[in-house]
C-alpha cells in the first residue's frame, strides 16, 4: 500500500482556459477570474471572489466579491437556518467602475430585507431568517454594497446596484431628486423573476406605508422600511392591484383589470395597461381614499388609456365604458358616492387616451353621456366655406354632434334632409343581408359560413324586434350634411359615414371605410378611399374619383359634364333618368372612355389607371330610365346603418376590423 501523506498547507492551483469555477461547500476560496465572462461559486465558507474583466458571475454566501470590469451580477446565497452556531454573516460587494451595472441577487424574500442604511459610499442591507431549531434566533445577514455614492456627502452615483428577491421584487437605486432623502431604493414586483408561487393580489397603501402581499396558500402585510418606495409599476399576467396613493404626487402603472384605485389627494397618474378585456364582465373599480375629506379643486387624477380614443367611450351611471362594443373592453367602475364626492370637491379626473388628447367626465346633470375633450376641435359647419378635418377616432354620429351644437347646428335642415328623415322614422327597415352570428350574436347561434337569407327570412326574425333597434343603428352612422359655401372635408376615420355636399363647390375626402357620398348643388369633387364606396351625383359638372374599392357609381342624367376616376377592380356606374329608348353613344377619348347623349348636354368620361389594354371595360356602364328615389336612398342610409353598427360591435379599442361584406351593388340593383 503506498504511503500518502495529506499536505496540510493552503493549496494554490493556477488553470488556464477555464472560465468556471465552483469551489468547496465548506471551505474558505479564493478564486480570480480571468479577463473573459467568468462564473465563479464559492459554495460556501467564507469565500473571496475576483472577476476581473468580463461580465461576470459571483456567487457566495459570505465573504467578499469583486467583479471587476463589466456588467457583473452577484447571487448572495442563503444562510443555513439549522445552524444554531452560525448568528452573523457579512457579505461586501465591491464594485468601483461608474459607468457599468451591477444585478444583485438575493435568495431572500423581500419581507427578510429588515433594513436598509447608508454608511458613508456604501449602502448596508440587513437580512433575517428564523433559525428552524428555535423560532425565537435569527440569522442575520448583512450585506454591503461598496462605492454605491461618489462621496459620502453626495447623492450622485457612482456605481448602480440591482437587486433581485427570490419571489420577484425588484429594487432600484432612488435617482429621483422629488423623492425623500431618506428614500434608497424603489420596489416592483414582476411575476417573471419570482421564483416562489405567484402572487395573485398587490396591494399598496402609500398612505399607511404598507405592502400586503396574496398568493394561493398565504397572505401577508408588510409594514414598508422607510428607505423604501413603491416604484407605481408591478406586473403579473393575473395580478389584481389595489392601490391607495397618500397627499403627495402618486404615480402608478401597470394597472390590469380586477384592480382597484383609491383617489386620494394630490396630482396622481394611473396608466391603465390596456381597455382590451380578456374575458366579459372585466373592470377596474374606483373610490375614494379614508381622507377624502380632503379632496380640494387643486386635487387632480390622470387616468392614462394607451389603446383607446377618449371620444369612443361614454360614462353613465357612474360606470365608464365602450361606447359601441363594451363587452370587449375593461370598464371603470365608479363607486355612487364617491362620483358625488368628486364633482362635490371640484377635484378634478382627466382622461389621456391613445392621440395624447384630454378628456374629462360630463357633469351629472348634463344629460350628456360621452366624454368633453378639454380643447374643443375645430369641427364646424356654417354658411361660409368650412374645412373640415375629421380625425380618424371622431365619428360625427348623432350623440357625438350633440357635444358640438353651436357647430352643426342648421337653423332650417335642408329638403334632402327633411325628406330623408321623415322616411327614415316612419317607415319598416330592410335588414342589410348579413350573417346571423355577425349581428346577433347573442340571440342565435348558427353555422357562421351559412348566410341569413338560407337559413330564414330577416324580416321574419326582426318582426318581433323594436323599431328602436333600427333607430339605434342610425344615431350611431355619421350623416353629415355640408351648408352653403364652397366646403373642404376629410374624413379619416375608419367607419362607415354618409356625406351630402349641400350647396356651393365642394371638396370631400375618405380615407378608410365604407361611405356613401352625395354630391349636392354646385360642382363638386367627391374622392373615395380603400373601401366599398357609393358615390350620387345629380346635379352640376361633377369629379368623382373611387379609389381601390368595388364603387358603384349613381349619375343622374342633366345638363352638365361628370367625370369619373376609377382604380377599382369590379366597379360600376348607374347612368340614370334617360328616357325612353334613349341610348348613349359611347367613343374613345386617348386613353379615356367617353359616354354621351345625341345632343352632348350630358358627358360623362370614365377614366382608370389600367395601362395594360383588356378586353372588356374595368368600369361597367349601365343605362337606366328609373332615377334613385328619396325612399330607396334612405334604405340605402338604412342598410349602412345597420352594416356600420355590427362594425362598431367588433371594435377592438379604436380600431374597427376592416370587412368587405358591404356591398353598394348588392343594396343599389334593389332600386334602379
């Protein structure tokens, strides 16, 4: 048997190429790294740790570390709680680089972190763990943070220090200078880092300086260290918040549904994450704070909504919500007596929505339903020449015109006008042929691939149905009728509309969506968009240009010229009121398609941006006696109401989803 003797001195063992090193469990290393990433783990013991250049990886229960050059991060490992001998452990983290970062972190709960002090340069955190053999020891756990400051009188920074918990809080230097001095770090939780079960419930009371923690199997309140902040930012894909702000300026993001706010004094902002609800019935429920007593005019709340436009929402009963597809998106649930209490204090709330404009509650005895923009638009229509510039989340329907009446108001509604009102109101509506599930969802379920009209007659299905319905459909279709002067519109949004020039020389523009647009008296120049547009013209020497969409085109015979541009692909134009066995001669005009009658009183030219020759016309031309009725416009207007209501039901925040199920041809063959 060969005879070893065991060396009873230190060993020192120098590697080359190995960038990994873990030490002994119980023994006290000393291990350097090299200038490249390293990860070095002393195990346990009291260990000493030099990184060197890198980003490296330092992981240690007790001793010192040093991780040198670069973006290092440190794992502190915990004490052993069933040693009874062990009462104190030190660990220093020694960074001395300005312009790197450090992450730190701890196999601790934030509940351990017992305090938090400043020694010069160096914060000191203090951690505690119960000894298991006897409840009533600890273990405490101080760990130093080396050169965090530049100079012991000094808030700059010198070296930034991350820490990380193991059930997922977050803490970061304090750099805000509007904060306490006393205040080291600010605190988030983001469910992504916990490594323990999931926190279901984040409450904060700024107020009392507490933290109450929720998760499955355990619930716990935190009385908060006075170096610690809440951040106003947690995330969790199922965490409920319930915040409650104190006197001072609160800042809270993040805010998911299920949450719940309390108002308080000061100037607070909320960021709501998103108004888009997973699952129906979702909200968000507000109050007021224990000492709303002290809520004053100087008092303001911001509620920041990242998704939606402020002039899509409405608030009643005390309830904010989507206008048209509430089901689909997070209300915000006033308490009763709370909404008295605000308007009672003249505090005030404001709504931020996603195009950066303010928005602030209608008055309760207002009548009015939807939210007052704090700068009025420049939307008005008069006897003048007007520009009008529709922006896309503005949809001039009948309640939103209400919030503008000293612009849209006509002292006597125009004969078009009247007429088509007085049929509107009074006569039966034809249902627009779409599918059942489309807009009825909830009444009736059927095959989504099977259109309405084979499976049973509409008009069978809405004769048990109010006429309110209908109604309902047309206050929320944009009708908007141009006055005397020569008018410029643009219309940006995404929905439906119809525009009726009026009088004078007019110049209307859509963009999006799917409009019906009248040319009135004067000579007029209508332009369509991307979508399935109808264009009337009846009168003057009329430009009507259709876009990329399948238009159809409705021109009524006179003296004049009509022109009319086309980059459909499948469009068509109805050449009405000829008369009997009137034909019109059609010739080349270049690259142009000219239509007239014998005595040239009436031309119409049909141009395209086809380059290529084909054989057939891209545009089809066809003739007709009848002229379009004031009764079957308004079916028209009336199968457009009903097509944009079901549209506005599929809203997903300010965004409508486009369709093409419109058809202006489907709806025109009907009437001419």
């Amino acid at each position: 048997m060969p005879n070893i003797t065991l060396q009873k001195q230190p060993v020192i063992a120098y590697l080359e190429s190995i960038e990994n090193v873990v030490g002994s469990e119980i023994g006290n290393d000393i291990i350097y790294g090299d200038q490249k990433n390293n990860y070095l783990n002393g195990m346990g013991g009291v260990d000493s740790l030099y990184g060197l250049a890198g980003d490296d990886t330092l992981v240690l229960r007790e001793g010192y570390a040093q991780g040198g050059a670069g973006n290092d991060s440190y794992t502190i490992l915990r004490a052993s709680n069933t040693d009874n001998n062990v009462k104190q452990l030190e660990t220093i983290i020694d960074e001395e680089t300005h312009t790197e970062a450090s992450l730190i972190q701890l196999n601790y709960t934030f509940d351990e972190i017992t305090a938090i002090s400043r020694r010069e340069t160096d914060i000191v955190f203090t951690l505690k763990v119960s000894n298991d053999k006897d409840p009533d020891q600890f273990i405490e756990h101080l760990i130093a943070l080396s050169h965090v400051y530049q100079d012991k009188n000094s808030q700059l920074l010198a070296h930034r220090y991350t820490i990380v918990t193991m059930d997922g809080f977050i803490l970061t230097i304090n750099e805000n200078n509007n904060q306490p001095r006393e205040v080291s770090y600010n605190f988030s939780y983001l469910e992504k880092y916990n490594q323990q079960e999931k926190l279901q419930q984040l409450s904060i009371n700024d107020d009392k300086h507490t933290l109450s923690i929720q998760s499955e199997n355990k619930t716990k309140l935190i009385q908060l260290l006075p170096e610690l902040q809440y951040s106003g930012f947690s995330s969790g894909e199922h965490l409920k918040l319930n915040l409650q702000g104190n006197s001072e300026n609160n800042h809270y993001a993040g805010i998911a549904a299920h949450s719940s706010i309390k108002l308080s004094r000061g100037y607070d902002n909320y960021q709501i994450s998103s108004l888009l609800a997973k699952n129906r019935n979702e909200k968000i429920t507000i109050s007021l704070s224990d000492n709303d007593k002290q809520l004053t005019s100087d008092c303001t709340s911001h509620f920041f909504l990242s998704d939606v436009s402020g002039f899509d929402l409405m608030f009643s009963d005390g309830v904010l919500s989507h206008r048209y597809n509430p089901d689909a998106h997070i209300k915000l649930v006033f308490d009763t007596e709370s909404v008295s209490a605000i308007f009672n204090s003249g505090m005030t709330l404001q709504f931020i929505d996603k195009d950066n404009r303010v928005f602030h509650l209608p008055k309760p005895d207002s009548g009015q339903r939807l939210l007052i923009p704090t700068i009025t638009l420049d939307v008005r229509l008069s006897h003048q020449s007007d520009v009008l510039m529709i922006p896309p989340s503005l949809r001039l329907n009948k309640e939103a015109l209400s919030l503008y009446p000293q612009y849209f108001h006509r002292e006597e509604p125009s004969s078009r006008s009247t007429q088509l009102q007085r049929i509107i109101s009074t006569q039966t509506l034809e249902p627009y042929p779409l599918k059942v599930t489309e807009l009825l969802r909830d009444d009736i379920a059927v095959n989504d691939n099977q259109p309405v009209n084979s499976i049973l007659s509409l008009n069978k299905l809405f004769s048990n149905r109010s006429q309110d319905i209908f109604s309902q459909a047309i206050d929320l279709l944009p009708m908007i009728e141009l006055m005397d002067g020569d008018d410029i519109v643009v219309n940006h949004n995404q929905s439906s509309s119809v525009i009726d020039g009026g009088k004078g020389d007019d110049h209307i523009v859509v963009n999006k969506g799917h409009h019906i647009l009248i040319a009135g008296e004067g000579n007029d120049n209508l332009n369509g968009g991307s979508g399935h547009d109808l264009f009337i013209s009846t009168s003057g020497n009329d430009y009507l240009s259709g876009g990329s969409g399948n238009n159809v085109y409705i021109v009524q015979k006179r003296h004049g010229e009509v022109t009319v541009y086309d980059e459909g692909e499948m469009s068509h134009i109805f050449v009405s009121g000829l008369s009997e066995h009137e034909k019109l001669i059609s010739s080349q005009a270049g690259k142009d398609k000219q239509y007239r009658t014998a005595d040239n009183q009436f031309v119409l030219t049909v141009k395209t941006n086809r380059v290529e020759k084909i054989e057939t016309d891209p545009v089809k031309v066809i003739e007709k006696e009848q002229t379009l009725s004031m009764g079957s416009l308004a079916t028209i207007i009336q199968q457009m109401a009903q097509f944009n209501q079901q549209q506005l039901s599929t809203m997903q925040g300010s965004d409508v989803i486009p369709s093409s199920n419109w058809s202006p041809l489907a709806v025109v063959v009907k009437h001419l």
